[in-house]
C-alpha cells in the first residue's frame, strides 16, 4: 500500500494517480522506478509529489 502524503485527500489522490496511470499506460516516461503495474508506479509519483494537481480543481478560487 502506497501512503499518500500529508495534507492531501484521499479523493485527491486516487485522481491524480489514476489520470498519471492513464498518462504512462499511453506511453509517457515514468518519474519514478517503475513498478510491475501502472497503477503502482503513479501512486509512488503522486506519493513523492512528483506530480501535482494542475488548473482550475487546485486553485481555492471560485470558478466563473
């Protein structure tokens, strides 16, 4: 089991990890040793904060 970091919510984390799972399931190179299964190895780059969130879903501003 992968902890995700401090202060991000689970929600959070499982999207994140699934939209990089897609990301290097297409083919995009990983930023971490990769793991036998995608799925793994996004969750460990979401874990290390390799990846962030990006956009309007991280920004505490109200949309328009």
């Amino acid at each position: 089991m992968v902890k995700r970091p401090d202060g991000m919510n689970a929600f959070e984390f499982a999207v994140l990890s699934g939209l990089r799972a897609t990301q290097l399931s297409r083919g995009c190179t990983p930023r971490v040793p990769a793991s036998a299964k995608v799925a793994v190895t996004a969750q460990h780059e979401v874990a290390e904060r390799q990846i962030v969130a990006s956009g309007r879903a991280a920004s505490s501003e109200p949309a328009e």
